[in-house]
C-alpha cells in the first residue's frame, strides 16, 4: 500500500509542477509578445516621424527655391523645373504624413505634422525676402514642435 501512496504523490507533484510549468511559460511568452509587439509599433512611429521631417524639410527647400524663381526667372525653365519639384515633394511628404496617421498613437501628433506641412505651405505666400525667411523660420520651428511631441511618444 505504501508504493501506491508513493505513486499517488509523484503523480500529483509531477502533474502540478505541469500546471505551474504551463502557468509560467504562458505568462512569460504573453509578456514576450507584448513587448516584441510595443518595440515594433515604436520602430514603426519613429520610421514614420523620421520619414516625415525628411519630406518635409526637402519639401521646404523645394518652396523657397519656387519662391525665389518666381520672383527672378519668371517663365524660365529654371521656374518651370522649380515647380515642378515643389509639386513632386508636396506629393512626397503628403505621403509621409498618411503614414505618420497611421502609426500616430495620440491626435496630437497628427495635428501637429498638418500644422508643419501648413507652414511650410504658407512661405508661398511671402510679399518679400524677409518675410520668407520668417515663415522659413516659423516653418523650422513648427517642425521643431513636432519633434517634441513625437519624441515624447516613441521615447
């Protein structure tokens, strides 16, 4: 009788040490996955936020080059070529910013990338050299905004 107790209790604690095995592993491969799942969604914001300032700033340079061949080569080639670019890296960072709504974790950042496309928008619109380098500057620091927001974010 003494060897079926002795069975008895190598069955129970070979059973619960299955349970807690089972208990445990799962737990740590959730936590796993979770963590696998936070890293890939934050490499996923920071490519796009990155993505996005690139655009954007190439988009900038695009404008004040169109901004400045308007106003000394009107209906050069050299105009021609300028706006062109300009429409080509408006198409680019529009881009850049679907992607950045669609990995945004809060509004804030979204709102944030639309207000620094609209600044960088805005340099057309200049009546002189000085008032384009302060919506260049007012642009710079929109972008700089968005950085912070962001950083906040990816962390």
């Amino acid at each position: 009788m003494s060897s079926f107790w002795t069975a008895l209790i190598a069955v129970l604690g070979t059973l619960s040490g299955v349970l807690t095995t089972q208990f445990f592993g799962r737990r740590a491969a959730t936590r796993a996955e979770e963590f696998a799942h936070r890293g890939q969604v934050r490499a996923d914001r920071l490519s796009a936020y990155v993505a996005f300032l690139e655009s954007l700033s190439d988009c900038r340079w695009a404008c004040l080059e169109r901004w400045h061949r308007e106003r000394d080569a009107t209906g050069s080639e050299r105009m021609a070529a300028a706006v062109a670019d300009y429409y080509r890296r408006i198409t680019v960072v529009r881009h850049a910013l679907w992607r950045v709504k669609m990995v945004a974790g809060e509004p804030g950042i979204v709102e944030m990338a639309e207000q620094a496309l609209a600044a960088v928008r805005r340099i057309r619109e200049a009546a002189d050299t000085g008032q384009v380098d302060e919506l260049a500057a007012a642009s710079v620091g929109k972008a700089d905004e968005f950085v912070a927001r962001a950083a906040v974010e990816v962390g």
